[in-house]
C-alpha cells in the first residue's frame, strides 16, 4: 500500500506480518523534535491548535512537552488503532492527566480542548 508509512521499524514489520503488506522503499530523512520545531518557527510558544498524526509516533510525541510552559488549547490526534476499529487510550489517559478534556470524537480522530479554553467556551 503506497499510501502507509512510519517512523517506527516495529511498527513497519508488523504491518507487514499482520496484512502482507511490502516494503517498498526506507528512506532516513532529518527530523525535528517538536520543541526544536516551537523553537525554530514559533518562538517556542504552542500555536492554539496542534494536529497531530505520527503514525504510531503521537504518545512520545506529546511526551516531549512541557505543558508547563505553553501548550495547545486544542489538540486533534488520530486515536484508532491501524487496522482495528479500537481507539487506544494511552494517548487520552496521559493528555487528560495534563488537563485536557475530550468532547468530540470520529471513528478516527480524537479532539482535545484545554480545560480552561473548554470552560470559556460555555
């Protein structure tokens, strides 16, 4: 399938045990760290909404964060596990101990909106 593609060789090799998918091509591509990005482009200040999908990537991701010191007031993250129609929870156990709430869900996606921002909006 030319369309899937990960960061995570694991994640990769079981694609490929799972459903047969190939791999086709692996390429090493420079990447940044999501502070390195805020840092760069945004002067180290979230903008108010981060969409993020990381194949596979997202929870360590959102773990590099200091929520501390600037955080998205709305966050969309792919939640469904691939293949499966089951939202893994990890990913909004760990974002709702950092005091966000989840009011709005697809069978795939998952928004998340900063408790505070949640309140003011009502």
């Amino acid at each position: 399938n030319p369309y899937l593609n990960t960061c995570i060789r694991e994640e990769a090799l079981s694609l490929v045990n799972r459903f047969g998918y190939q791999i086709t091509d692996i390429r090493r591509i420079p990447v940044l760290t999501i502070n390195q990005i805020l840092e760069q482009y945004c002067q180290s200040q979230f903008p108010d909404i981060l969409d993020l999908d990381m194949e596979g990537m997202d929870l360590e991701i959102l773990s590099q964060i200091d929520f501390s010191s600037s955080s998205p007031k709305i966050i969309v993250l792919e939640t469904v596990q691939f293949g499966s129609v089951r939202k893994n929870p990890a990913a909004k156990d760990f974002l709702e101990k950092q005091g966000y709430i989840a009011p709005y869900e697809t069978p795939i996606n998952t928004l998340f909106v900063r408790r505070d921002c949640w309140k003011k909006m009502l």
